[in-house]
C-alpha cells in the first residue's frame, strides 16, 4: 500500500495519511493509537449505499466491533437533531470513554461526527475518512466541528482536533463532476493563497489527485499549526469565503460551497488593486472557467453587502477580507464596513 504520510502537531497530534485503496488497511492504521476499541462509524446515505459495507468489512477483519449509524445525506442532517440522535445511537451501543467515532463522509459527516465525539462523555477519540475532495483538503483538517442552528450555519462547535485521518483518494472517483469541483475550488484557493507553484500545476488538467492533495492537506497543516484556534493567520483560509459565503445564503444554498467559493474569490481578487494590490483577477478567473465554473455574482453589490453583515467574522466595524498579493501570496486586511461597502459597488 502506497500513501503519504502528513503529520500535525496541535493540542492533540496525528497524522493525515493520503493515497489510494487505504481504506482497506483504516483499521491497521488506528490500531497503534487507539488499541481494540469499539468504533461508531457515522456515514451518509450516499456513501453506504457506495462503500459502507466495504468499512465494516475492513474494520471487521481487522478484529475490530464497530457499529454504523447512516444519515440523510446533504446540509440538513448538519443539525442538532441528528447531533442528538448520534448520541443517543452511542449510548445505546454503551460505547464507553476509551472508544471512538469515525466520520465517514464528507464535510457534513465529518462536521457532526467531530462533534458528537467532543461531546459525548465529554469527549472520546475520533477517526476523519474523508470521501469528497472538499472533506479530504479542507474539512477534515485542522480540528474544526460544527452543526448549523436556524440563526446560520457553523455557529455552534468545537476546535477538537481527531486523533488521525485516513485518506483514500480512490473514494472520489464515484463523486459525481459538480462535488469534484467544488473540491477544486478550495484547491484553486491553497494555490493561490501560499503556493504559486501548486497554482501553476493547476493549469494541466486532469491533475495528479494524491501530489495535489498531500500538498493542500500540507499548506493547511502549516496554517492550522501556527493558529489552532483562527485568532490569526488562519483566516487566510477564508479568501473567497467571506464574499462566498454571503452568496451562498443569498442563494438559500443553491449555489454550492465551491461554486461561492470560485465566485468569492473573483471579488477578492477584483478588490485587490482597488486596495493597492496587485490585479490577477483575469488570471484567476480563467483557471475558475477552465475548471467549469460560472465566475459571474448573480447578486447586487447592495445584497451580498447586507448578508456579509451577518458575517461571524465580523470584529465590531470591521470584517477581514483575504486579499492577493500576487498569485500564491495572500494577505488578510481589515476593513471598515462602509469601505467594504463601496468596494463591492466598484467590482460588481
Ligand atoms: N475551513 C477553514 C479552516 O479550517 O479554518
């Protein structure tokens, strides 16, 4: 079995372990660091109907008694109710302090079950295997858990770190093309935030999936090190999410993650030389075209500016916007919301 091995040092440390057909060695993996425990592997319906027998059967002849609990698959299932549901699953499994979760999915799944094991008996193990290209370079990194309330998404979750990530790049290729690119957003996003020579690989499609991903799952490593807990340098992580996010909840979610993202980003970099940076927003958006997405804001800039208001990144009067310096040197600037407001006026 071929894989590349990441490791990351936070308030818990462990190892990010990217190849293809790894799955199958998931419980040979775990054993040196959580011994024969019991495992609640949580998944979406999607993914079981696919590989959810595969993990039991891995897990299973690898010795280990590992129980499933399957949600609705998509954002609705990121809920407090599905939280509780999890929880009462494994309590009545009795799993005890010295078992573990295994978030099965994408961004969603690894969302909850990250979660759930921070919280339930305040506190057990958990395993991120990631099957999205989002999950696998974004969400299943750095120790970020959350469910969505009604007042938004995220706003209710924990930094708690898993205690290892196994990544098995063969999972997407059943993603169908749409889930594909909104990983490649994010990607686009690692590229051009800290590392020019990645964005430049970009450029030749189809691009090598374990390099690409090891070295993303690299970049966020690094970030995630020196800023645990997104009081800094993390928020680099955001360029394109603040705009983003505001089209996504203009859209009521219509427009996905990685379509925002790509539409995001655009605004940035559009932003950027009216703030004295550097312009390389045709270049940008030509690789977003190139990889299929429509880079057009469907939104004026009155209504993306009333939804950013909303933003949880919000300081007072001023947001954090992450801004190119030139491609693959990313900088966080603060501005007050009036600037931002005549700003979005001039790039949209
Ligand atoms: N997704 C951004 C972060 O993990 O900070």
């Amino acid at each position: 079995m071929q894989y590349n091995t990441i490791h990351v040092e936070a308030s818990r440390s462990y190892d990010i372990h990217i190849g293809r057909g790894i799955l199958a060695g998931l419980g040979e993996f775990i054993r040196p660091l959580l011994g024969n425990c019991r495992l609640a592997v949580l998944t979406d319906s999607n993914v079981d109907v696919l590989y959810g027998n595969a993990i039991m059967e891995y897990l299973n002849a690898a010795g280990y008694n590992a129980c499933k609990y399957v949600i609705p698959a998509g954002e609705a299932s990121k809920c407090a109710d599905t939280l509780l549901a999890f929880l009462n699953f494994m309590a009545a499994e009795q799993l005890t302090r010295s078992d573990a979760v295994v978030a099965f999915g994408g961004g969603v799944v690894g969302d909850l079950g990250g979660l759930s094991a921070s919280l339930y008996l305040r506190g057990v193990k958990y395993v991120q295997v990631p099957t999205t290209l989002l999950a696998a370079v974004d969400s299943s990194v750095g120790g970020k858990t959350a469910i969505d309330i009604p007042a938004g998404k995220n706003l209710v979750g924990s930094f708690y770190q898993p205690s290892l990530v196994c990544c098995d790049t063969a999972l997407m290729d059943t993603l169908l093309p749409n889930i594909y690119r909104d990983g490649c957003a994010e990607v686009i996003k690692y590229g051009m935030i800290l590392d020019g020579k990645l964005y430049d690989t970009l450029h030749t499609l189809p691009f090598d999936r374990e390099a690409v991903v090891s070295r993303c799952v690299e970049i966020k490593r690094d970030v995630v090190q020196q800023d645990e807990f997104d009081n800094g340098i993390r928020g680099l992580l955001n360029f394109g999410h603040t705009f983003g996010h505001a089209i996504e909840k203009l859209s009521n979610f219509a427009v996905s993650h990685g379509e925002a993202v790509a539409k995001g980003m655009v605004i940035a970099a559009r932003m950027a030389p009216l703030c004295g940076l550097c312009d390389v927003a045709d270049e940008l958006s030509a690789l977003l075209v190139q990889y299929g997405f429509d880079i057009a804001c469907p939104y004026s800039a009155n209504e993306v500016y009333e939804a950013l208001l909303s933003d949880k990144k919000r300081r007072g009067g001023n947001i954090s916007v992450v801004l190119p310096r030139s491609v693959g040197d990313c900088t966080l600037v603060s501005l007050p919301v009036e600037e931002l407001k005549e700003l979005l006026q001039k790039v949209i």
